[in-house]
C-alpha cells in the first residue's frame, strides 16, 4: 500500500533531482483559477518525478538486469533521465504513434527505444514480453506504489505554495499522476476536492468507475497522447475510488482551445493531457465560482508539427476563425455586394472560394465559401445574423 510517508519520503529524495515547479494565477482563464505548471518540470513533464522515485528504489540486483518502460513519451523521458543519472541501462517500448519529439528526447536521455505498432497497451504487452526474454525490472509508468508517490509529491507542493485551496484539477490517463496527489491532498487537507478529467474518447478511469470495476474501453483519436490508456491500474482505480471526488470528460475542442487559451493568457505550452483540466474549468465542467482551483498543467511535449493543427481547432472552437459557405446569384455584383457585408461586421477574409459547379448550387447561382477571422463566439453569430437578415441562406458545413 502506498502511505503518505511513501510521498513525503519521495519528496525527500527528488530534492535537487525534480524542480519544484511554479503555481500561478491565472485570472483570464478564471478569477479563481491557478497553474500548477508541470510543464516546466525537466524533461517537460510531471513524470520523472515518479520514475526517479521507482528507479532509485530498485535493488543492486533489479538495477544490475536493466530497466524496461512503456510510456506515449513522458514516463518514457522520466526513465530515461533517471536510469543514466544512476548508472543503469534503459530500455523504452514507445507507441510507434508517439510524437517524434518525445521518441528523440528519450533516445536523447539515454534511453533504447522500441517503436511498437498501436497504442500504449500494445507498447506494454511488448515490455511484458521483453521482460519474460531478457530479464529486465518493469517500471509501470502509473500503477506502481513508488511512481504514485513520486507524483504524489505534486499534492504536496500545491498544498506548500497554495494552503487555501478548495479543489485540484488533475489529468487522468492511467491514473497514476492523480491517485498520488489526491491521496497527499486528502491526507492533509481532506476538504479540499480532487476532480479528475479524461478525453472523452478514450475515458477508461471515467468508465470504470461507472461501472465499478477496471474496465477497457474501445480505442478512439485523442490530441491528449500522454493519457491515451484504454485500461487503468487495478491500484490507482482503487486510489481514485477512494480518493478522487469526480472524473469529468473533455471533447477534442475544448482541449485544444485550453491549449489556445494557456498560450494566450498564461505565456505557457502545454500538450493535449496537460491542457484537459483547463478545458475542464473553461467549459464549465469545474465549477470555480466561490472554490480557489488548481489546474495540475502535467506536460507541455507537445509535437511542433502537430501544434498548428491543435492552434486552429482551438481557434475555431473559440470563436477565432470561422467557416461560412452560402449561395449567390451568379452575376455582375453578386459576390462584392456579399462582401461588404461581410467586411462591415468587421471580419477578416483570410481564404475564399467562389465556385459555379457545386452540388448545392442551382442553376444561374454558386456557391461561395468563406475562413474568416473572427473575436469571438458572438461575433460568428453577428456575422451569420447579418447575412440571413439580407436574405442569403448559410450551407451546413
């Protein structure tokens, strides 16, 4: 069982290894919100916290074989850095889907990668076999009483730096960041709320406490990588049941306009898991009205090649950027008298298509669809109503 003196001690040994990372307001996102910000954490992640804690606790004899991992990257990164600090060798099954980013930072820190098709799951059969053929110690990158309490050590920083607070914002993938700090949270301040957020397409610790039991769940897309598990721990499921308030899900929108919003109103990156407590907050899934909340920003790996992707998706779920498509008569004046519509709202074009041949468009009529730039939310609609109230009819996108 893992104990609150298991943290605490933990604490101890990552001094001068771990950075205790900041925790600041963050009064655009919500007066009463705070950044706990993981993703400033060396090797940009909360996770070598935990693996230093497990790598440090392995006999003469586990170091002397090796140490194995499975990790999306972030676990991975930990091991790596934690296993060349004390001399032992490292080995790292990788989904072959993980960022590159995090796959050449882990080669980077020492580490052997083995690329494995599929997600994290088929990465920890692959270790699992490895394990059997060669004989290395496995160092689970969440359901393990040492990585928990190396996480764990996060519930006592915030707990240092913010005593006053009501509740803690975590990510959950496997359940490991979450089951260490609720349980350090709760031991010392058990008023104090510990909720939990998941992708909504791939929510395992969600479902499993619905239903009762650990329970694996069908595999979907998810920009949130670090917490793309499809079965949760048998320990943390258990640590979460007792610890945890609530577990609440976050679409693929709302993480990467939580990632927009960090850039914009905090100076900070974070990746897709680190950003779900955010979404949480902005999108009313965490109530922060009168409660002093702490968002736990567990990462910021973030793939640079992907980042543009997730910047527009979250432009567009804010109300940035919009896509507007209608019908026009096809003649003299048509499309300018269309424009200054547009232009008179105060939008920017940033790309336009007119086009006569279109399976919407009738005979002497075409279609013209418009990205414009945007303010917000209300100003698509503003835009929208300006249109419809001069007769032109908006095409479903």
């Amino acid at each position: 069982m893992i104990t609150l003196e298991m943290i605490q001690e933990a604490q101890e040994a990552l001094h001068g290894i771990s950075r205790k990372t900041p925790l600041d307001h963050a009064p655009k996102i919500g007066e009463n919100v705070y950044i706990k910000a993981e993703n400033l954490q060396l090797t940009g992640a909360f996770k070598l916290r935990g693996a230093y804690n497990k790598i440090r606790s392995l006999s003469p004899e586990e170091a002397a074989k090796g140490v194995i991992a499975c990790s999306a990257g972030n676990h991975a990164q930990g091991i790596a850095l934690s296993a060349t600090k004390l001399g032992i060798k490292s080995i790292i099954c990788m989904p072959a889907g993980a960022p590159i980013s995090k796959v050449e930072a882990t080669k980077g820190y020492g580490a052997e990668v083995v690329l494995v098709p599929g997600v994290y799951d088929d990465a920890a059969k692959e270790a699992e076999r490895l394990v059997q053929e060669k004989g290395y110690t496995f160092a689970h990158p969440f359901n393990d009483p040492y990585v928990i309490a190396g996480q764990g050590t996060i519930g006592l920083e915030i707990l240092e730096q913010l005593p006053e607070v009501d509740q803690v914002v975590v990510p959950i993938g496997g359940g490991g960041l979450i089951s260490g700090i609720a349980l350090a949270v709760k031991s010392l301040k058990p008023s104090c709320k510990v909720i939990g957020v998941q992708a909504a397409s791939v929510a395992s610790m969600y479902t499993s406490r619905r239903k009762g039991k650990v329970t694996t769940v069908s595999d979907g897309d998810t920009i949130a990588d670090g917490i793309h598990v499809l079965t949760p721990g048998e320990l943390t499921f258990e640590l979460c049941q007792k610890y945890v308030d609530e577990i609440v899900t976050v679409s693929e929108d709302e993480i990467a306009a939580a990632i927009l919003a960090l850039m914009e109103s905090q100076k900070t990156v974070a990746e897709g898991a680190g950003a779900t407590p955010v979404a949480a907050v902005m999108f009313g899934k965490v109530d922060t009205t009168v409660r002093k909340t702490v968002c736990v920003v567990s990462g910021g790996n973030v793939d640079v090649t992907t980042l543009s992707r997730i910047l527009t998706k979250g432009l567009s779920k804010s109300g940035r950027i919009t896509e507007i498509s209608t019908k026009i008569i096809d003649k003299p004046g048509s499309l300018i008298q269309l424009l200054q519509i547009v232009s008179e709202t105060g939008a920017n074009i940033m790309k336009i298509n007119h086009a006569r041949e279109d399976k919407h468009s009738d005979v002497g009529a075409c279609i013209v669809s418009m990205v414009l730039e945007t303010r917000n939310v209300e100003h698509v609609r503003e835009i929208e109503t300006a249109l419809t109230s001069k007769g032109y009819f908006l095409l479903s996108q």
